[in-house]
C-alpha cells in the first residue's frame, strides 16, 4: 500500500527541515572557520609604561629573578566553580563573581613579590566575564611595565553549550623591569580543525 497523501507532505517537510537546518549549521561552520582569531607568528606589543614614581630597574646577574605566572581563568573560576568549557557544567559567574574573583586575584598578586607576572586567561571586555577590562584591572593595581597578547578573539565561544558570547582574552605579562619592547610570539599549534 503506498503512503497517502498526508504522509508524503509530512515527509517532504521533515526533508526540508532537515535540509535547512544541515546548511544553516554548514553556514556557522564556515563562519567560525573564517573569522577565528589566527595571530601572526611574531608580533611586536605595545609596552604599558608603570605609572610615574614606579621603581623599576634593569635586570642583575648577580641576583635572581622571581616569577609568578597565574592563570587567573577569566576571573569566573573561583573556590567552589568549575568551567563550563572543561565538562564542569556549572552555570557561568555573576558580574558579583568576576569582581569577587578579580579582587582576590589582585591581592594574591600583591602577596606574592615578584619580578615578572606572566598571567593567562585575561579577558578585556568578554562577555563570559561581564566586560570586565581584566588586563586593565590589574595594570592599575600592579604598578609595573605591561604588554597584553590576545590569543583568543572570537564573536561567539562554540567550546561550551550554551554559547556564552564573545570573547577577547589574552595574556599579560608585567614587570618592574625595564621593558622597552615586548613580542608575542606564536608557538606551533596542536590542534586541527574545527
């Protein structure tokens, strides 16, 4: 018995739907393709200088040089959260959570001395962070030379579902060293696509 009428034009719209929804998501494919952020392989940053009265000095061989690198994972991770983009699956932080994140990420900063901060996951105005100016945060608190490095610029994270927006993130690299250049330089990516 042949399927009636009824029966093929639900059919025949099932196809078109899924027809449309394959080239709609073909579409978003080849946009986040062609818009993804690919930095140059060496890139000359502009040098934040330290505010006036900063004390910064040139680097001694005969003394040590201290280090403290942080990745302070967008200001939304704190005691208690997980990333969503790593299967934590935790709703993202409230703008009351960035900013409690980030205070205490400032007065970490302070109680740990250093020469050199070297900090991962700064986001300047994402979306997922409430576009909090994080490298701007910390430049106004630690009053040293800095440079920032984006490393990830994107209109929507395809990482986690849902999207949570754009995001520009990046690295900051601080020292009260004297710093007249600072260069990004792109190591050999892992990853394929997507």
């Amino acid at each position: 018995m042949a399927p009636s009428r009824t029966t093929r034009t639900v059919l025949r719209l099932i196809a078109v739907l899924v027809a449309g929804l394959i080239v709609v998501a073909g579409f978003f494919l080849a946009w986040c393709t062609a818009t993804e952020y690919r930095p140059k392989e060496s890139q000359e940053l502009r040098v934040e200088r330290a505010p006036a009265g900063s004390t910064l000095h040139v680097p001694d061989p005969q003394n040590p040089v201290t280090v403290v690198s942080f990745n302070i994972g967008y200001g939304g991770l704190g005691k208690g959260q997980d990333s969503r983009d790593h299967g934590g699956g935790v709703a993202p932080p409230t703008a009351h959570d960035v900013d409690v994140n980030i205070a205490g990420i400032i007065a970490a900063t302070s109680a740990l001395p250093a020469d050199v901060y070297l900090f991962q996951e700064v986001d300047t105005g994402s979306a997922r962070s409430h576009g909090v100016d994080q490298a701007a945060m910390l430049r106004t608190n630690v009053p040293y030379n800095a440079a920032f490095a984006h490393n990830i610029r994107s209109a929507i994270t395809t990482s986690a579902w849902p999207p949570s927006g754009g995001v520009s993130s990046g690295l900051l690299t601080m020292t009260d060293f004297r710093a007249p250049v600072a260069t990004r330089v792109s190591l050999p990516a892992s990853s394929t696509w997507p």
